[in-house]
C-alpha cells in the first residue's frame, strides 16, 4: 500500500525562500510530510513550482493547474455576452485581453489565454502589471501595465488572494488605461482568518464586476456576491482515479491531444 498526500493549498507555499533569519516554511512542509511517510503528493497551482524540490526523488509531486477549468467557465460567460450583442452571430466574440497581476504570473496568465485562444479561436491578448516595490515588505508600489487593454474585456490571473492589496491596484491600473470591463481569477481565496475583510472590499469595487476563486480553501462564511466559487473537486478527483490506475496524470486538461483507454473504460 501507498500513501498519496491530496493537498489542494499547500499552506505556507509563498514563504519558499531564506529571506533573513526566517525559515523555509515551505520546506519544513515537505519534511514533516516525508517524515509522515506520505509516498506521494497531489497539490492544486503552487505558489512556485519549485516547491517540488522541497522533496526528495523518492516522493513524486503532482501539480494540478485549475487555469484551463476557469478558462472554460470565462469562456461560456463571454460566449453569452457575445450573443447578447450579436444574436446569431457564430463569428462575433468579444475583445479580450488576459492579464497577468504581476511579473510571477505570466506564465499562468498565458496558459489561460491559450486555451481560451483554442476554445474561442479569437485572437485573445496577453498584457501583464509589472510590480516593482523598492524593497521587500514595502506596501506601496506604482503598477506599470505592459500590454493593450484600451476598449477591452481584461481578466486579471492571480494564483493567491489574500487582503486584496495587489488586486486593487491592478484593477485600478486597468481601469484607468481604459478596460472596458473587468474580470478576475484566483485559484485560493486564503480569506479565512478571523477578521479578514477582503471579500467585502473587492465587492466594493466599482470597476471590477467579478473575482472567481476555486473551493480549494475551505471557508465558514458567506461570499458577496461579486465573489464567485468554482468547484474544483471533480478535476482532483479524475488526478486521484487516474493515480489509482497508474495513468497520467499531467494529461488531464491537455487540450493538443485525447489519451486512448481510461481507467473507466
């Protein structure tokens, strides 16, 4: 028998380097999980991918990336909005502009873009906020957008929300580069501390008409209602099912090509 630790938020995943004399958290994580005699590990969007170092070659790391999930729900709600304006209109789909919250998320940012590139086949644009802050624990820093989002719809790709500092000012930068509307996705919404008040202020921002956050953060307490939940549970469980039956695991949501034969086939 194997032991196959599910993680969907791999807590303390953004304190992943030596940074005075504070410690790795993140790699204290991977050593009580081996000491455990966990044999495996699913996780859900780390905060960085080298996480997976933290762990020694005998422990493999899968690491699920929900971006594709959320582009396929932005999709149908842009697909909607298309037919409003355009009724009958097979061809006509809205100018859409993916954006990166800051230099860390490119790489999730443009992984949403293709594949809402290959579910929509229009030509959907990368844009991305540079935050530069002087130095660390700084609060305060001048966002700087690299990208076209003049007229357009933007959806704004994080993988952590937490106070809602970084997402405001991003939205704010959009909004006065003249996005048309605003949208944005972060796959953990870390809002469970007591007193933690950020959904109520993303809610009152004016400029953004939604945030959709995935169910891999547990939470006791209503979300208002620009604040969305999607459930995740269905795509660890196929990881799970395809882990039991020694199938891959990466080729989940890869839209290039269809495995042949299923576990359940």
């Amino acid at each position: 028998k194997t032991i196959t630790a599910v993680i969907p938020y791999y807590g303390y995943s953004r304190q992943d380097r030596k940074i005075r004399r504070e410690p790795i958290a993140a790699a204290d994580i991977a050593i009580m999980l081996e000491e455990m005699g966990v044999d495996r590990v699913m996780c859900m969007d780390l905060h960085n991918d080298s996480l997976r170092g933290f762990f020694p070659p005998k422990i493999p790391v899968e690491h699920l990336m929900p971006g594709p999930v959320a582009a396929a729900y932005f999709h149908e709600e842009l697909s909607a909005m298309a037919e409003q304006e355009k009724p009958g209109d097979k061809n006509h789909y809205p100018k859409v502009t993916i954006v990166a919250a800051h230099e860390g998320q490119v790489a999730r940012a443009a992984q949403f873009r293709n594949v809402l590139t290959r579910l929509s086949g229009a030509d959907i644009e990368l844009a991305c906020v540079s935050k530069s802050r002087q130095k660390r624990g700084q609060p305060n820093y001048e966002p700087l957008l690299v990208g076209n989002v003049e007229g357009r719809k933007c959806i704004l790709v994080d993988d952590i929300v937490n106070t809602g500092s970084t997402m405001k000012a991003s939205i704010k930068q959009l909004q006065d580069s003249g996005a048309e509307s605003i949208y944005a996705w972060a796959t953990h919404g870390v809002f469970q501390s007591p007193g933690n008040d950020a959904p109520e202020q993303i809610d009152g921002i004016d400029a953004l008409e939604y945030l959709l956050i995935s169910n891999t953060v547990g939470l006791k307490r209503s979300l208002p209602l620009k604040v969305r939940q999607l459930n995740v549970a269905p795509l660890l469980a196929e990881a799970i099912a395809r882990s039991l039956h020694n199938q891959s695991i990466s080729g989940i949501l890869n839209l290039e090509e269809i495995a042949d034969g299923r576990y359940d086939g």
